[in-house]
C-alpha cells in the first residue's frame, strides 16, 4: 500500500503501537489478523494524508482493492510455501544441499564455488535446472489443489 519501504518500516510501527494501546478492546472470537490489518490500513491512511505533498501515493480506492485482496494473497502465499517445502523434500540429496546452502545460508555463488571445487558457471546452470524443477513441481502441486 506504500510505495516507499522506508514509510512502510515507520507504518508497521504505528500500527503495533496503536495495536498495543487497543488490545484491550480486541474480542479474542474475532480473527486477530483481520483486526490487525484495519489498523494498518488506517495507518497507512493517516500516514498518506501527512504525506500528500510527495505525490507517490495510492488513491483511498487503490488502498481498499489492495487491503481487500491481501487475505486471498497471505492464503496463496501460505498454499506455495507449503508446496514449495514439498517439492523441496522429493530433490535428489546434491540438489537439496546445494539449494540449501546457496538459499538458506545466504552463501555466493562464489563461495560455493570455491567450497565445492566446483566451476561458477555450472553451479549456476545447476541452480537454474533446480529451479526450473522446483517451479514446475510447484505450479503441479497448486493445480492439483485447483489453486492456480
């Protein structure tokens, strides 16, 4: 709903801060994630209103569409993660490790390399080839659920 990350940082923070003074009022038979996400969007609200001046905003509608979609989008999100842990867990063990290092240590390409004696070029052929299957084992998970 924000154009600028740094605006979105000072957002989220008037939103917990807001959350924390209201919780008194939340009613524990509501979905707390609903709750929370009105208090942003009236965050960014006031936020774009002292804003004004700087013209990179989004309409009152475009902030509503936006506000009304994310609960769809967190779902998906959630279904393709899942998909995606699944997928990763039918790799072959080299596959795995390599994702695994590259992806969840954060590793370069290079320090690969050099870590598994392995050409720069071909780890990075490898990590496309992973890719590609990892999306299409994804994007057949998400059919078969009708999802896509």
């Amino acid at each position: 709903m924000l154009p600028v990350p740094s605006d979105v940082d000072d957002v989220m923070q008037e939103t917990a801060i807001s959350l924390m003074r209201k919780f008194d009022q939340y009613d524990p038979e509501l979905p707390f994630f609903n709750w929370a996400c009105r208090f942003a969007q009236f965050a960014v609200k006031k936020h774009r209103n002292r804003m004004k001046s700087n013209g990179r905003q989004f309409s009152d509608e475009a902030i509503e569409a936006i506000a009304a979609e994310y609960p769809c989008h967190l779902q998906l999100s959630v279904k393709r993660e899942k998909a995606l842990n699944d997928c990763l867990n039918h790799l072959g063990d080299e596959d795995r490790r390599l994702v695994e290092l590259r992806y969840f240590s954060e590793e370069t390409v290079d320090s690969l390399s050099q870590r598994t004696e392995e050409p720069v070029a071909r780890l990075y052929r490898s990590l496309s080839r992973i890719r590609r299957v990892l999306a299409q084992c994804v994007r057949k998970k998400l059919t078969e659920e009708e999802i896509i």
